[in-house]
C-alpha cells in the first residue's frame, strides 16, 4: 500500500500552512472583500467611491531566479515582497491603485516554514499598499521541483478611471524624463549577476562600498513607488505627467519605449546619476559588455516619470517634498 504522502505529498502540512497564515492574511481584508480563507473562488465588492468610469487593471509576474539567492541564503521574508511590489507598480504606470491580489506558491516538498515566511512577506506588502491578500495556491509538486525549491507568481488587479488612464498617448516631443532611484537589482538580471558573482564571491562576503554583505544586497526588497506616485497622479499636476515606466526586464530604454509613440525616440543621459555600486561590481567582475548591462538591469533607476517640459520643476520638487531623490535624465526626441 502506498500513500499520497509517501507519493511526496503532505496533506497536513497544507492544512498547518494555512493555519498559520489565516489570520495575517485576514488582516489585509478591506470592507469589499467578502469571503474568508478556503472557499472555492475570492469575492470582491465592485465599489468603487469617486472614480467616474472605472477600468480594471491586472499584471501577473514572479521574481525569477532571485528566489535561488533566497534559498542560498535561507531567508524568505522579503521575496514575497519583492512579487507584490512588483506587480504594484506594473499597474501603477497604468495610472492604477491596487484593490486585491493572489499567489501562487509551488514547491517540492513542503516546508510550513519556509512558504509562512513567503507568505508573510506578502501580508506586510499588501498592507503597505493598502491591498488585499484576497486568495492564493499552495501545490506540492514532487518529480517537478526538487525537495527545497520553490517558485512563485502574483496576479493583481487594480482600478483606474478610465479618463485618468496612462498609455503613453500623451507622449509629446520635448517632454523630460524624471528617474526615481532603484533599491538594487529588484526582481531582473538574477541569472546574469549570480552566473558573474557566485563563481568568485560568497553571499556572506562583506563589500565596504556595498554597505552590507553581497548576500543582502542581492535581496534588497524591490520597492513599491505607489506611496510617492500614485498622489500626484491624483492632484493638480496629474496633468503634467504623460507617462510613467517601470523599469524591468528590457532596462530603461526598452520598458520606457513602451510608453513612447513609434514617431518619437529618447535621448538619455547615461551620465545623470551615479550607478549604485552593485551594478559596477557586477560589471567589473564579470567584463560584462555596457549594452548587456543597458539592456539587463534597472541600473539604479526604478521607475521613470515622462513629464511635460513645462511641468518638470513643479514635478521634481513635489518628489522632493516626498523625501524622494528624482533626477532629471533625458528627454523625448523625434526619431
């Protein structure tokens, strides 16, 4: 006789994993969330209060291999963090607040542990962006993971008004792009850095111009930019903004290219802000050429505001009064 659990699968750890997270996830429940933990589907009141026209807004993504430097380092807390961050601001340059979001958690073996601290790291995200944990999956797949590992996904959904939505339409020649500082690599270029930094360094080597072990560097938290961004495009200079990029995969050329009109082309000043040093590190170490970099990592630059020439200063102070570090680091051309 063979059983499931000696198949691989351990039914009463599922059921001791979701002991442990139903009241942290709870905890993120607004007034329309009507379902608890455990049925079959999520329930979210449409409702929105002082949007005209509402549009739905959804993104779905993972942080890739960072997970591996997580597993290395047996720390768990901050990729769940990094996932819903992530997914916050890919509908935040949509013009979008976050309502609700969902996980996906698959593993080989698994370890209450390990997915409690994922999961919790969602929780403290969530709340940071005044999100929903709504709903998530937990599979236990032995043969298609190894025992340890783990991988992750996020679904969210948000809201816009549909007059309010960005989409790069507003796009003009002469407009300034505005860059807002990155915590680090975020969730992008992971295979790069690990394949150039583990061959010749420990994660618990200490790097002075780091400011902290290169394990810790590596899983800096990618940040949200909901707090600072999402007000303005609330306010009085709501206007002034005509598009905003997130910089992931594709660097910071290609993602705000997304946002740009095909008859038009950036022109950026790569000189504008001093590269974090992580990058350099990465760089030096492993003779990887600029345009890989370009093309690879963020490079210390997290989200990009495109914004009316007319409006830049008023943009960049009101960052400022944000205890934000804008920096001005190109403009729109003609292609």
């Amino acid at each position: 006789m063979t059983t499931y659990k000696e198949s691989g699968v351990d039914i009463d750890a599922g059921e001791e994993l979701v002991r442990r997270i139903k009241k942290p996830v709870r905890s993120t429940f607004s007034p329309n969330v009507l379902a608890d933990i455990g049925l079959f589907g999520a329930f979210y009141r449409a409702s929105f209060k002082g949007i005209r026209t509402p549009v739905l807004v959804s993104s779905v993504d993972g942080v890739g291999t960072k997970l591996k430097i997580a597993s290395l380092m047996g720390r768990h807390d901050t990729v769940g963090q990094d996932l819903v961050n992530h997914c916050v601001n890919d509908i935040l340059v949509c013009g979008a607040r976050p309502l609700y979001f969902m996980d996906y958690f698959a593993t080989g073996a698994l370890s209450p542990d390990v997915a409690e601290q994922v999961i919790l790291g969602f929780v403290k995200a969530c709340k940071e962006n005044d999100c929903a944990l709504i709903g998530g999956e937990t599979a236990e797949m032995p043969g298609m993971y190894a025992a340890e590992e783990y991988d992750i996904a996020g679904m969210i959904v948000g809201v816009v008004d549909r007059a309010r939505i960005l989409n790069g339409k507003k796009v003009r020649k002469g407009d300034v792009l505005i860059g807002l500082p990155s915590t680090g690599l975020h969730t992008n270029g992971f295979s790069l850095a690990r394949r150039v930094l583990l061959e010749k360094f420990a994660l618990d080597q200490e790097f002075p111009e780091l400011g902290s072990s290169l394990g810790d560097a590596l899983l800096a938290v990618h940040r949200s930019y909901r707090s600072t961004v999402y007000p303005l495009l609330q306010g009085p200079l709501a206007s002034s903004i005509h598009g905003l990029s997130h910089i992931t995969g594709g660097g910071l050329e290609g993602n705000t290219m997304r946002v740009v009109p095909k008859s038009l082309a950036l022109r950026i000043d790569w000189s504008a802000w001093e590269r974090p040093a992580l990058f350099s590190l990465i760089q030096r170490t492993g003779t990887v050429p600029e345009a890989d970099m370009r093309r690879t990592f963020n490079l210390g630059v997290g989200l990009v505001l495109v914004v009316a020439k007319s409006g830049a200063d008023a943009v960049l102070a009101a960052l400022r009064r944000k205890r934000e570090r804008p920096f001005v680091l190109g403009e729109v051309v003609s292609r």
